[in-house]
C-alpha cells in the first residue's frame, strides 16, 4: 500500500495542511517518518523551503513530489494524488477510498488531535481546531460572526445549514467553513460555490463534468433573473443521479452541496423567480435605482450621467428613473450631490410616475 500525505490546499483562501506544515516542519517530518511503508508527500510546487526542508529530513523514508497548486479539489482524491507521483496530470478515476493499494492523509489530519479537525473559516488568518463531531452553534460561535445566517461546511463535506438550527450536528470533514450573515443572498452564495466546482470539475465524465455545467448555469441563471420553477425541478432531477453517477466525489458532493441549500434554503432562493425580488437584497439584476421626492432638487445632473436616457425631468421638477430603459450602471448615483438616488431591493420607495413640480420645502 502506498499511503500518500498531501498538505495540497483544497482551497487557496483556506491554506490549512499547507499552514500547519510551515508552522513546524520538523514535527510534520516525523509523523511522516512513523506512517512506515511506502509514502509519498505533496507539496505546493510554490512552497520550494518547506519542500526541501522535509527532503532533508525524511530522506529515504518518504518520497516529496512538488505539484501545482492552482486546482485544490482534486488533491482530495487518491486516485488523482497517484497521477501525481506518476508525473501525470491530478484526474481521479475512483472515489477516495475504493482503491485498496492506496491511502491518502490529508496534512492537516496528520497534524491534527484524535477526534478534532483543523478548520478555517472565510476571512480568517489561521485556522482553528475544532472537535470532528460539532454543531452549527458551535461553529456560529468559533467563527464569531454576531448576526450569523447560514453555515456552509465546504468540499468534501458539501452542506448548507441554517444559523437558527444551532443544535443541528454538523460532521466536520473539510478544512473550510463560511458563516453567512443576515444581508447575505443564499441563492448568490450557493451560485459562487457552484461555480468554484464547476472549475474544479475534470472533465473525465458526463455527470461530473457536464452535469456540474448545467447546474452552475442554472444557479447563477437564478442571481441573473432568468431563473424559472422548471430550472429547480429539473435540479432535484439532475443531483441525486449525479451523486451516484459521478466518476469520482467531486460531482458528487456537488450536487449534495446543491440539494442541501434547497432543502434549508429553498424559500428564499425560489423567490427569485417567483416573486422577481431577492430577498436580501444581494442579487444586482433584482435591485433598481430610485430617485427620492424628498431630496431631488431638479438639478439635471443625473440626466445627463445617464447614457441610456432612463431619467426624465425637467429644471425644478423631481426626476423619475424609467426602470425599463435603466441598465443599473449607477452613473446617476455618483454624480447626485443631494443623495436623492439609492438602490433598493424588494422594499421599494414611493416616487411619482411622471416628473411633477416641486414643491417648497
């Protein structure tokens, strides 16, 4: 068997395995050197200190191969971690652990306490280490975000859960955790995760590749206001065979990440079509400009900002923002002195139909 320590980052914002390593290079060294049998180590190609570092203290018990860092995923399957230390290119053809000659430790598990896993949350500077076996309350409270919305536990986890839920029981497998706050957009969060799968897709079959395709369209088709009820039906349809489809678990925690926000989030995500509003008011395609009544003083100004003629009005009347011709540039914003034009989302304020005179005040 050939067991294979990656402190490859699944995701560059979340450097864990490679954090813990640089911290202390010689304890990492010899908990390599006490795996016994055949090992191999990777390490980021750009990281040439550490990486030599260890070459000098494992010497014949481990082999270190250097790899490109720009895909993250994919150094969480064995089978593309073998491609590796072949000098081919990182593509899985099983999921992790169906083949039997070989064993993949990631860095941060290595380096880690029985029963707690290193994690690092969005923004943060370091990671924390956090006990395997969790709950959402607990991560709300590690991550210190006051006014928490959803916690999403990232790849190869692959889960949404609501903030309110704190007793929920959470099993930490990822080194990446977002908590979301209360203006955040779930159907923008969920289309931004989408689409960082969708890059970190291979291509080597139909439901991974393809699939992961059509449901990264589709989801950011729903932040671009083209969303319809067929899209979030044909995607219940589409994950669970892609979770059973997929050449390896890349596509299929895809689609459990997919599923997971609809089922807790599906409320707030179908109102984008439904009701052509986003909620949190997140989504630029749903918001539109108004001007105020109460601040406009008919100057001019914003008219001629605006290249697509969507402002009517005269000298000393208050200005009207046609909403079919606006283009959401945001030109008039930036030029209006008085701060009479603002974006809004679902609340709309009220402004007359048609520019009138204004009034003293």
């Amino acid at each position: 068997m050939t067991t294979i320590v990656s402190f490859m980052p699944a995701y560059a914002a979340a450097p864990v395995s490679l954090h813990l390593l640089k911290a202390d290079v010689d304890a990492a060294a010899e908990k390599i050197s006490a795996l016994g049998g055949e090992v191999a180590v990777l390490v980021p190609s750009s990281e040439a200190e550490p990486a030599a570092r260890l070459r000098e203290l494992l010497g014949d018990a481990a082999r270190v191969v250097e790899a490109d860092a720009s895909l993250g995923f994919v150094y969480a399957n064995d089978t593309a971690c073998a491609c590796v230390l072949k000098g081919e290119k990182p593509l899985p053809s099983e999921v992790t652990g169906t083949t039997p000659e070989l064993r993949l430790i990631a860095g941060s598990e290595l380096l880690g306490h029985e029963g707690m896993r290193w994690t690092w949350f969005e923004g943060a500077s370091a990671p924390v280490e956090l006990p395997v076996s969790t709950t959402v309350g607990t991560l709300v409270e590690a991550s210190g975000v006051a006014d928490a919305k959803a916690v999403y536990v990232g790849y190869p986890t692959g889960s949404f859960f609501s903030a309110s839920d704190a007793d929920a029981a959470v099993e930490l497998g990822s080194d990446y955790v977002r908590v979301y706050v209360k203006s955040s957009c779930m159907a923008n969060a969920l289309s931004e995760v989408c689409q960082l799968y969708r890059h970190e897709t291979c291509g080597r079959c139909v439901f991974g590749h393809e699939g992961g395709h059509q449901v990264a369209t589709i989801a950011a088709d729903i932040c671009r206001k083209k969303g319809k009820a067929s899209d979030v039906a044909l995607l219940r349809d589409l994950c669970p065979v892609m979770e059973t489809q997929s050449l390896c678990e890349m596509g299929r925690v895809m689609a459990r990440t997919v599923l997971s926000a609809l089922d807790v989030f599906g409320d707030e995500i179908e109102q984008h079509f439904t009701k052509k509003v986003c909620p949190a008011g997140e989504c630029k395609a749903y918001m539109t400009y108004h001007i105020l009544p109460t601040k406009c003083v008919g100057c001019g100004e914003c008219v001629d900002a605006c290249e697509d003629e969507a402002i009517l009005g005269k000298p000393r009347f208050i200005h009207v923002i046609d909403q079919k011709a606006c283009t959401q540039c945001g030109k008039c914003v930036s030029v209006c002195d008085e701060e009479a034009i603002i974006m809004a989302g679902a609340d709309k304020p009220r402004t007359p139909p048609r520019p009138i005179p204004i009034r003293k005040r």
